[in-house]
C-alpha cells in the first residue's frame, strides 16, 4: 500500500504534511538457495520464538518534513561513503507538483523494524537477522548476503524498506547506524543516527517501545514541539484623578 495514503482525521499542532501488518511467513517455506530444503534461519528461530523485538525504532512527523533529503545523503555518506542518496536506506519522496497537495506531497518512508521481521524471517542465509548483541535491531550482514533479493520481495511496504545495491549485488537496510564506518559518531539504539542528526525539521525520533503496527498512525506520529504559552498583556496603569 502506498504511504502517499495517510491516516486522515489526525491533528498536528504544527502540520507538515498502511503499515500492513506482517503476516508472519510459515517455517522452513522458503529453502536456502545453496542448501535446497534447508529451513531458513529467520524462520527458525521466529517458530521457536527467538525474534524478539527491537529496542530501537524510527518515528517521523510527515507534516513538518520539507523534503530537503538532507537525511538521505547523510545516510548514504556514513554506510557507504558517497553522497548518493540511492543508496540510503531512508528514502524521502516527492510527489508530482501540483498533482498532490500538502500534507501528502511529501512521504517520510523509514523502515519500521518490524515486531515481526518477515524480511528476517525469509532470508535463506542468515544475512538479514535480528542483532541480539545490539538491542534485536533487524540489520542485514553484507557478507553473508548473496544477493537473492528474497528480502527485498518479502518486505511488505511500499516502497520497500530494503535497499538493493546495484554495484555490489548486496541487499542493505537501515541499522540504526550501528555499522556506519564513515562516520565518528557510535549508533545503534544506544547511540546516535545521522538521519535524526542531519535532520534540519526535527521530523525524525528514536523511541524505545514499538510503535503501533496497525497503519501509518503508529510510526507518523507528532513531532512538533509545545507551543510556548501566551504571555499575559501587561496591565495598564491607572489614570490619575484630575487627569
């Protein structure tokens, strides 16, 4: 489904601007490309209950996104080193001028880290996997990937959450910057992620507990800071007798 459809009826205190659900993929469907019959070890591990989920997740505000992209060429340029914002795995979308109005015209398209990862889920290798060692966040290992796509078809969003690389035939996604060997900062669901650093409209946020996986609602959500309460009008004094 198309995130250019918005969960209407939701008010912004300052405006700017379907997550479907994840139906969990039966074990041992899918065989390793290699292995033929293998059960893959997403699969394995979500039939015996080991995916749990992440500690970490990115929530926008569409409403205040002005579409700069700045978070797209920081991603691309602390992963992979160039400003190429193909590469990125948060991807910033315009729609046609004129065709679609405000607050639609720009679409914030963060992959979720699914509660239930059905890119994990499919991978036959172990590639894509949820890292224990940091918070469960759902990253994929560019060694092990050989280049099948299987994540990039199971990826139930649109546009996909998953990043195909063409030059190097590897799959990518967003691992809240735990592996990003250009930049100085740490990441991961402890540390920093440059999206939300380069972020000029403080669209982007890190939150600790998983968002509603309902519909858009859960990850769209308001990011715009309190209004600063009126100052009351100073009194005026009072005029003199005689005056």
């Amino acid at each position: 489904m198309a995130e250019s459809i918005k969960a209407e009826n939701k008010s912004k205190a300052v405006p700017r601007r379907d997550f479907l659900r994840g139906a969990a993929v039966a074990a041992g469907t899918l065989a390793a490309a290699a292995g033929g019959g293998a059960v893959t070890a997403g699969a394995a591990q979500a039939a015996q209950g080991r995916i749990e989920p992440s500690t970490g997740y990115l929530v926008y505000d569409s409403r205040l996104c002005f579409g700069c992209q700045s978070c797209m060429y920081a991603c691309a340029l602390t992963h992979e080193g160039v400003a190429n914002p193909a590469l990125s795995r948060i991807q910033i979308i315009h729609d046609a001028p004129g065709f679609t109005k405000y607050p639609n015209d720009v679409i914030m398209s963060v992959c979720r880290h699914c509660v239930t990862p059905i890119c994990v889920q499919n991978c036959p290798v172990g590639a894509c996997y949820a890292d224990a060692a940091n918070g469960n966040v759902r990253r994929i290992d560019e060694a092990k990937c050989i280049g099948c796509q299987m994540c990039l078809r199971a990826c139930p969003h649109r546009p996909r959450r998953i990043v195909w690389n063409q030059a190097k035939r590897k799959a990518s996604k967003c691992d809240l910057c735990i592996d990003s060997p250009h930049w100085s900062e740490k990441g991961g669901p402890e540390g920093k992620q440059a999206c939300i650093e380069s972020c000029v409209a403080r669209a982007l946020r890190l939150v600790r507990e998983a968002p509603s996986q309902q519909d858009v609602a859960g990850y769209d959500v308001n990011l715009a800071p309190e209004p600063k309460p009126k100052m009351a009008p100073k009194a005026k004094p009072a005029a003199k007798e005689g005056a």
